[in-house]
C-alpha cells in the first residue's frame, strides 16, 4: 500500500512539475495570430472545400502536414478559434516533450543530473514563447526524439516508422534515417528499420497517384539569403560597416538581403550547406558502423551531427528551426562536453535580440547583426566539436567520449569500436 502511495504521490509531482513548466507559455495564448497559422487554417479551410494543395495552391511543407493543420480544424472553423486550437496541440506536443526529457532523464542520470534534460528545454523555451505556440514544427521535433528513443530501447522498427513520418512532416528527419538504419543493421534489426519507415511512407506513394505532392520542393528553390542565415548575416555586416551595396527586401512570406554580394553567394552557400550535410550524414553513418553499443544521450547527439550543419549553413534560417535541435541537445546534456549542447540552447534564448523587433522589417541594427552572426558562427563550432569528438572515440577502441568522464557501473555501457 506505501509503495503504492509513493507511486501515486511520484505521478501528481512528474504532472505538476510538467504544468509548472508550461505556466510561461499560458500568456501568448491569446497572442495576436501569425502568418503561419493563418496560413496553416487557410489551408485547412480549402481543403475541406476540395481544393488540394500543390494542385490548387503552392505548398512549402510535406503532405502529412497536411493532416496536422486538418485537427484543429475539426474543432474550430473561425480563425481565432482554430488559433487556440492549434495552441493547444502544441502545448500537448510541449508536453509530451517534457515529459520524455524528464522520465528518460531519470532513467540515464542520478542525482540533481536527471532534471538536467527537462531544466535546460523548460528554462529555453520561454524565450521564444511568442512564435511557439504558433509554429507545427514542434511536431516534427517531437517525432525526431521518438525515433532517437525508440532506436535507443532497440524498437528499431517503430523508429524507422518515427523517422519517416517526420520527413512526411518538415522533411528534415529524413537526415537521420541512414545513420539510424546503419546503427539498426550493427544490431541486426536493419530490416525491421526498413519495415517501419515503409510502411509509414506508404500513404505518400498511394497519395503520388492523385496528388503532386513533391512540388513543395519547388518552392524552396526560389529562395535567396534569408536575413538569419549566416550568409545573409555577414553580408549586412558588411554592409553596415563598410557600405557594400545590400537590400532588405520582403519576398512572399519571407525576407531575404539581396543585393551583388548576395546574389553571388547564393550558389555557393546551397553548395556549401549540401555538401557539409551530406558529407556529415555519411561520417554519421561511418561512427554508427564503428561503434557497437549505444546510450540514449550519445544517439541523440549523434543525430545532431547531420542536423547542425543543415540548419547553421543552410540560406534558410527561421527562428523556429532551433526547435529542432533542442530536444536533442537536452538529451545530450547527460554525455559528454557539455557547453556544445549548453550553446545549442543559449542559440534558441538569443532569438528575441532580433525576432521579433521592428529591424526585422526595417533592417537589423549593427549590434544586432553581430549577435545573430555570432549565434550561427557559434553553431558552426558546434557542429566541428562534435564531428572531432565523434572521429576521436570512433579511432581509439573502448575509449570513452572525448571531453567525458567515464560513466559509473550503473550507467549504460560505453560505445566498443570494432
């Protein structure tokens, strides 16, 4: 009956911590609505009147977004109500985050080091409170952690499945699917891998017979150097403080710096974020055939090695994006150096000294400008650390990770190279 009490009374705190998490977020629950989320009820609106996407209209996201903007849908049809709908999905998905960051937390740390994961998303998350709840790409993150947990319990089919309905989602994920399934195959367990991630992308081959779905790409080739990008942020730099010529110019529903120096770039920063994140997939995939057995914090920063280039290098870079990452660096905060994932973090708090502001319309001040460059400069070395630590252990048999304390009896074994 006592152990059942402790039970009992141990739930009502994991609960009301996980509330107590989310109090911050409660005031821009009635913020005014956004772009996106008029965009994500107009696309939901056309939908239920039998006008498709990518048929009818251009669409920048996967189809089974699609499905995401169709809940809130189900429940509210004004705008102001399918707002509130929409946010409180993502407060469900915030929670569910939480929840995970903090029972899996308890499982792979002792002491004060299990709140670690939940304290540092919970403490960040505010700060970007005034876009979170209006923004879907919490979901897709959401799913990232799934599949990385899922892979680390050995549920390699159902992190096969995870990874393929978050590329259906934002398409991102999709990054991890080949290191995953090469750490599934070291397991023996490719195939159940492979299963998975088939049969959760079966609905868009049956869908590519009556809709164009893949014409979202499309869009995205039309796109210059969005202001956050870390091209688009040395060239205003310059700008600002040695009068080469740049615009700030709004382009659909994003803003880009345009301008001679600009133009140049752009081919080879698309150059530069496709071969930095192909070539970090495949060193990815290299570690995961190199090494036998995994903890759950070393995956998730495993999965960040292909994730950080795609995001600090690519021409886009929307304050959102930072989501991405987050969940997985509050994992990784367990293992290894810490200041990489500690940065991945300040990265997301750092968002409001531009976003939102009104020089995010005018032109982002010189103190401003050196903030953001610093930020994405930041993540680069970020990125670097984590491929040399990754290169270090794979070299060096039964060696632990560089810039790690060897873990206790009690913790998970130490990855073994082959």
């Amino acid at each position: 009956m006592d152990n059942r009490k402790g039970l009992v009374w141990s739930a009502v705190a994991v609960w009301l911590l996980l509330l107590a998490s989310g109090v911050p977020l409660l005031g821009v629950l009635q913020a005014p609505i956004h772009g996106d989320v008029r965009l994500y009820h107009q696309v939901a609106k056309e939908v239920c009147a039998g006008q498709m996407p990518y048929r009818h209209r251009h669409l920048e996201y996967p189809p089974y977004a699609v499905g995401l903007f169709l809940l809130p849908r189900a429940c509210a049809t004004a705008e102001p109500d399918y707002q509130q709908a929409f946010a409180a999905l993502v407060l469900l998905a915030d929670a569910l985050i939480k929840y995970l960051l903090l029972t899996k937390g308890f499982e792979q740390a002792r002491g004060l080091s299990r709140f670690l994961p939940l304290a540092l998303y919970a403490l960040t998350v505010p700060f970007i409170r005034y876009f979170y709840l209006q923004r879907f790409d919490i979901f897709p993150a959401a799913v990232t952690l799934a599949a990385v947990i899922a892979g680390a319990r050995g549920w390699w089919g159902w992190a096969g499945a995870w990874v393929a309905v978050g590329a259906g989602l934002k398409l991102y994920p999709a990054l991890l699917g080949p290191v995953l399934w090469v750490v599934a195959w070291r397991q023996g367990a490719g195939k159940r891998f492979a299963v998975g991630a088939t049969l959760a992308l079966a609905p868009l081959g049956l869908l590519s017979f009556v809709l164009p779905w893949w014409r979202f790409l499309a869009f995205h080739g039309e796109r210059g150097l969005q202001v956050e990008s870390l091209y688009a942020a040395a060239v205003w730099l310059v700008h600002r403080l040695a009068g080469v010529p740049a615009g700030w110019v709004g382009v659909k529903a994003w803003t880009e710096v345009q301008g001679p120096l600009a133009q140049a770039l752009v081919p080879w920063a698309k150059g530069l974020m496709l071969v930095a994140t192909l070539s970090s997939v495949a060193f990815g995939c290299w570690v995961a055939a190199q090494v036998r057995t995994w903890s759950l914090p070393r995956l998730a920063r495993l999965a960040l090695v292909p994730l950080v280039p795609f995001v600090a290098l690519n021409i886009v870079f929307s304050p959102q994006y930072m989501i991405w990452l987050l969940p997985l660096a509050c994992l990784g905060m367990l293992e290894g150096r810490k200041w990489p994932m500690l940065w991945i973090a300040l990265s997301t708090a750092v968002v409001p000294v531009w976003y939102p502001s009104p020089q995010f319309v005018t032109g982002f001040s010189l103190a401003q400008t050196v903030v953001l460059l610093g930020r994405n400069v930041g993540l680069v070395v970020v990125w670097l650390v984590l491929v040399w630590d990754w290169w270090q252990l794979a070299r060096q048999p039964s060696a632990v990770e560089p810039g790690a304390e060897p873990l206790a009896s009690a913790q998970p074994p130490q990855p073994q190279v082959s």
